[in-house]
C-alpha cells in the first residue's frame, strides 16, 4: 500500500515539470523553389520553326510612271512554304519558316517580360488560280473572272513575309515542380516587315532586296514547359494582322503592290535560360 502511495505521488510530481515544458518546434519546410529565378529575372533565346496560313487578300498592283497599269486582283489566295528538307544542316537552318527569339523576365510579382521576335513567314499567291480582277493596263479597263498565270503576274514574299515584333509577355505558371514547370505564355506586340519580295509582272521579273515593306501586329497563346531552370520548349498559335503599303515589283522596281491579309502561325521552338 505504501509503495502505490509513493509511485503515485512521484507521478504527481513529475507531471507538473514534463507539462510545463514548451513543445520542442518542428522545423520549417522549405519554400518550393521555381525552376525560373524570380530574384532579378532572366534573359532568354529561343529558336524554332513554323506553319502558316493566311486569309485571302485584295492585291492592287499600279505604276504611273515606267508604265501604265492599276488593277486589283480580288480574293487572292496564298499559302507558306515549309522548304524543311536538310533543315538540320548549319547551312540551312535560316532557309525554312523559323522564328528567333530574345527575350527579358523581369521576375515581378506580375510574371511580365518583354522580347523581340523575327518571324521568318513565307507568303506565296497561288498560280494558275481563278479570281476576279479589274482596273486598267494600258488605257484597257476591265472586271472579269481571270485565270492568273504566272506570265501575268506571279508574287511571293519568301525571304520573306518577315515579322520584326517587339512584344509584350505574360506567364501564368500551370504546374512547378522541382526540376520542371509548365506555364501558360501570352504575347501581344507589333513592328515593321522588313520582307524580301521575289516577283514577276507581264514577265519583267524583281528579286528583293530586303526593306521596309509595311507593318504588322498581333497576339499569340501557348505553353512553355521548363526543365531544370535553364532549358525549355514552346508552343504558340499566333494570329497577326499584315498590311503591305510598300512591295516593290518589276525590273526597275517602279511597281507598287499594296495589300494586307491575317495570318494563323503556328511555332514549335526550343528556348534557353539565363537567370541574372
């Protein structure tokens, strides 16, 4: 009996000590680290490729002055050129439809960046199709349905229907995890055409050069997954609004084509990081 009181007053005793003792803390869990530094943002490259499509145009061709014709073709149709066969050789890796990047992540709270891009687009108007066409050459004035040969006037931006954008970006991060991240990218910007327009008309044929030939703007969507902080790849769809004001066409470059269009542009580029 004597031995039960003991042990239960030493229970007692040690009771009050061993609650009053504070709760030993548990460490804290580290806070998740972005594959992306957010501290002082990030430079970034990217190159890739692409697919396009465009609306159907009305193209006015005129000249006054070597010449004399003003006549609209209606409804054109065009489409791109891919040009992807060796495209993996250095010699050729400009030759396809391709898309360069350089960019900045300013790593705020808002995920904004800003970045130039070269779109590298090709715009071919189909031959041998029938469109309506009308306006005069030489003192003849006509409106019919015409089937467009390529002795009458071919056209082609292929060196090309090229983008110079300054845009503006925005990154919705979708999943992280350690050593990959998905985001949602959007882009919103414009900027000059500095094409290369190859083209032939009543046979008198012009190559480029490169030059100021009107202006562009548009917005695109994609996905951007990130691997390790340093290395990504991305997918956009692009929509763009083009309007040429100043293509020059004939051997002594004294014609003018004016017409604009949209264009759907779908890139596939593998990009790289730079954390600052």
């Amino acid at each position: 009996m004597k031995c039960s009181i003991l042990a239960a007053a030493l229970s007692l005793g040690l009771a009050g000590p061993l609650a009053a003792q504070p709760a030993v803390p548990q460490p804290s869990q580290p806070a998740l680290q972005l594959p992306v530094g957010r501290h002082h943002g990030a430079i970034y490259f990217s190159w890739g490729y692409n697919r396009d499509w465009y609306t159907r145009s009305d193209i006015r061709f005129r000249n006054h002055t070597t010449d004399d014709y003003d006549f609209t073709f209606h409804n054109a149709k065009a489409h791109d050129h891919l040009s992807m066969s060796d495209f993996w050789k250095l010699s050729n890796l400009t030759v396809p439809q391709y898309d360069a990047t350089i960019g900045y992540m300013f790593g705020d709270k808002h995920d904004l960046g800003i970045e130039i891009g070269w779109n590298h687009l090709k715009y071919v108007v189909d031959d041998n199709q029938v469109m309506r066409v009308s306006g005069q050459i030489r003192g003849f004035h006509f409106d019919r349905d015409t089937l467009v040969t390529p002795d009458f006037v071919h056209l082609q931006h292929t060196n090309g229907n090229n983008y110079l954008m300054v845009n503006l970006v925005k990154r919705q991060r979708l999943l992280v995890g350690r050593h990959l991240a998905l985001s949602a990218i959007g882009k919103v910007g414009g900027g000059p055409m500095i094409s290369y327009t190859i083209a032939s008309i009543f046979t008198s044929h012009s190559e480029g050069p490169f030059h100021y030939e009107g202006w562009v703007a548009g917005a695109s969507a994609g996905l951007r997954l990130e691997f390790f902080r340093y290395v990504f790849l991305q997918s956009d769809m692009q929509g763009a609004f083009a309007n040429y004001t100043n293509s020059r066409i004939g051997y002594d470059r004294q014609g003018l084509v004016t017409h604009h269009f949209g264009s759907a542009q779908l890139t596939y580029a593998l990009g790289f990081n730079v954390p600052l």
